[in-house]
C-alpha cells in the first residue's frame, strides 16, 4: 500500500464554514467568560455565606444548654422495639471456566446456604431478550463470541466458593424466600504470547463491562435492556489479572423443582457484545 | 485569553490544525454533525481554556486528545445508535477518489478503540508515547491496540500492508 494512502485528511472534505465558525470563536467568547466568572463568583459567595452561617450557628449553640438523656423504663427495656435482624450469606463463586471460545460453558455447581435476604426490591419480569440496537448481542442459550481471539488462551479456575455473614442493617418484610443475593468473581488469567514482544495488557482496555444471568429457559433476569445499568459490571485490575465481579438479586427458585431448571448462566460482555466470560450456577 | 498558542496566534492554530482536528473528528464519529459539534467545542476549548505548550507538537496533540474526548463524549450522549452517514458501505465525508478498500475506508471499518490508535499512529504520525497519552491509555495498551489493528486490516485487505513501522 502506498504511503499516500495514510493520508487521512487528504481525502477528507471538511467545510469551510467550519473553519469560518471556529475563527469567530474570540468574538463570542467574551460574553460567555463574563457569564462564566459571574456564576464563579455567585458560587463562591453562597460557600462563603453558609460557612459563616454554619459558624455563627456553631458558636451560638455552643451556649444553650443541653438537657439530660431520659433514661430508659425497664418495661421498655424489656420489650424489643426493633424486629430480629437476621443474616445474609453472600457467597462468592469462582467458577470453572475454559477459553472464550469454548462455550457453552462449563458446569460449576454453586450451593448456597439458607439465605434470608435483605430489603431487596422485587426485579421486574422480563418478557424477553432486548436486542442491542446497533451490536451484535451474545445469542443465548449457545453463545457464541463476535469476534475470534487472537490473544493467549484464557487459563482455567479452579472453582472455590467462599461465604461471608452480613448483618443488614434493616429488615424488609419480603418473604425470605423470594431472592437470593448473588455475588459473581469471574478471574481472568492470561498467559503471556511468548511471541509478543511487550508485556501483554490485553484486559486493561476493557471498556464497559456487563453481565447478564439467565435462567434456565434462556430469559435474562432483570432488566431485559442489556446493557442498562443494572447489568454493568466491575472490574477488579491487579498485577496481571483482572477479576470480572457482577452482583444480582435473583428470584428464588422452587427448590423443589429439578436441578436444571435451577440452574443459571451467566455471560460477561462488552458494550459491542463481545462475550469476555461465561459460566453457570445453581441455586 | 493568551495571544500565543506553541508561538502561533489563535486563527494561524485554527487554519493550521483545522484539517487534523476534523479528520479525527470524522474519524471517530463517522457522522459530520457530530464531527462538527465536537470540531467547534474543541477550538472553544482551545479558546477559552488556553493552556501553555512547550511546542507545536504539543499543541497539536492537545487539540487531538481533545477532538477524541469531545467525540467519545458525544458518542455516548447519543447512545450506541449509529448515524445513517456510518451505516452506509463508504463513508460520505471521504472523498470521491477515496475507493472502497482504501486506507480510509477500510480503516472506518474496524472497531474505534482500534481506529484511534491506527489513525494517530499511520495518519499523524504520532509516536507511540504520544498516543498513549492522547489516549489516556499505557504504551502497552497502545501496542495491543495497533497489533489487534492491524490484524483486522489485514483480514480486510485479505494481505500484508506496504505499511512502514
């Protein structure tokens, strides 16, 4: 390919009335700078007037007297006004998993002990799969990545499920039974090319991240948008990894049913709908 | 606001830098509203922020990184939708002489975090250092990038490109 051909801009037609507006930007400007120091101003008068409001209030309370606590009646005292608080168990799952291209993905069984939920609010019924509007979007059950990697293999995980006792802070009246509170870690390792010449960083320029789970009959749990806010995910960067963590309520299966019917997926992917992860649990 | 940009006044930055802004601004996009929305707000900024720079090279990745801001910012405002302008098999802003599998043309077909660093590095000739910090990303980043890049040029052109390193 010749060098010419890398000259971007030469093929590119940009319109005079462009460069025309962004020339008579300084003619504009000033007015917007006078607009902009005024509110500057305004803003640091309001700081300063509630400061010295705060202090005066400070000092002038400062001066009031306080009356005692009224001590408690032992018949209070013996009547709880606050209900039981019960704990939560939240278990991080380290499922599993093979390369990318390898899925469906594997089995990694999750046992959750008895969980009684927090307030958690009850997730909306989603009716169907949202598609994305412009991207691909990983096709469910059988998922499939959009594009096929050329970075090293992922290593494999060993699955280890840890659990950790929370006190919540409130209690909701929602049957114990409806949710569980679900905490995915999704690690990545990733072995260095040792045809690379550079220090690998293939999963620091991660965009967005996001995470759907579903369930056995293939419909997403949550919001069917999939890439609303309630399926973003976090990425947790250190040295030479990169652990993928998505937290979902789920609603509680019959427990009673059969195990695939308990059984979910879940798929971590990008904002183009590349799928970085996948694996499964069952509650 | 200051009288001298890297020794230039503000018109002589503007007619000088005016096609390199625009073309990572329609590079990004892909749509020449939101190429032009971003074009101005980045001279605004240049305008009303004024910055001190060491030289025309700094300048001139300044104004770079922040077109790529401007777009990236503009681009999530709007939502994943794609103009009709992107949607359409060669890009209406590259010229007429602009075929098909063109450097160009071929380059707004690839994914724009990979297109970003294609461009700066092939187009504006940006050392990797710099892009690094045009893109806010490591210089290892950035080498992933253009490695990833390339290989999707590649399997476009269905070749090796006559691209010097």
């Amino acid at each position: 390919m010749p060098k010419n051909e890398f000259d971007f801009s030469k093929h590119i037609k940009v319109p005079d009335e462009w460069i025309e507006k962004a020339l008579a930007i300084p003619s504009s400007a000033p007015a917007q700078q006078h607009i902009r120091m005024s509110r500057r101003l305004v803003a640091a008068a309001s700081v300063v007037l509630v400061l010295g409001l705060s202090i005066g209030l400070y000092f002038s309370f400062r001066n009031i007297s306080v009356p005692p606590a009224v001590a408690p009646t032992p018949a209070a005292a013996s009547t709880p006004t606050e209900p039981t608080l019960s704990p939560v168990v939240i278990v991080t799952v380290t499922p599993t998993v093979s390369a990318p291209t390898d899925l469906p993905p594997t089995d990694a069984q999750v046992t959750f002990p008895t969980l009684t939920p927090t307030q958690i609010p009850t997730l909306p019924q989603p009716t169907s799969l949202t598609e994305h509007p412009d991207e691909v979007t990983p096709s469910l059950p059988a998922a499939e990545p959009t594009e096929q990697p050329t970075q090293p293999a992922v290593q494999p995980t060993e699955a280890n499920i840890t659990s950790q006792t929370v006190y919540p802070t409130d209690e909701a009246d929602a049957d114990p039974d409806d949710v569980a509170y679900t905490e995915i870690c999704h690690p990545l390792f990733v072995a260095p090319d040792p045809d690379e010449p550079y220090p690998l960083s293939v999963w620091e320029d991660l965009d967005d991240v996001y995470c759907c789970i579903c369930d056995s009959s293939g419909r997403v749990v949550g919001d069917p948008d999939l890439y609303s806010a309630d399926h973003r995910a976090v990425q947790v960067v250190s040295n030479d990894s990169v652990t993928l963590n998505y937290t979902a309520a789920i609603p509680r299966p019959d427990q009673s049913a059969a195990i695939a019917s308990r059984r979910f997926t879940y798929r971590f992917y990008e904002s183009d709908g590349t799928i970085i992860a996948a694996g499964q649990f069952t509650l | 606001m200051q009288d001298s940009y890297a020794g230039l006044s503000y018109e002589q930055a503007v007619q000088k830098y005016a096609h390199a802004v625009a073309s990572a601004c329609l590079m990004r996009t892909g749509s020449y509203a939101d190429a032009e929305d971003c074009f101005q707000n980045t001279f605004l900024k240049l305008y009303t922020s004024s910055p001190l720079f060491k030289d025309e090279q700094h300048l001139k990745a300044w104004l770079l990184r922040v077109a790529i801001n401007e777009c990236r910012s503009a681009l999530r405002t709007r939502g994943r939708l794609l103009p009709l302008e992107a949607a359409a098999g060669t890009p209406v802003f590259l010229d007429e002489d602009a075929c098909a599998d063109s450097f160009p043309a071929v380059l707004m077909l690839i994914k724009p975090k990979y297109r970003e660093a294609l461009y700066l590095h092939y187009c504006e000739d940006c050392p990797i250092n710099e892009i690094a910090a045009i893109l806010g990303k490591n210089i290892n980043t950035v080498k992933t990038l253009l490695r990833r890049g390339r290989e999707q040029i590649k399997e476009l052109y269905g070749g090796e490109p006559d691209a010097q390193e």
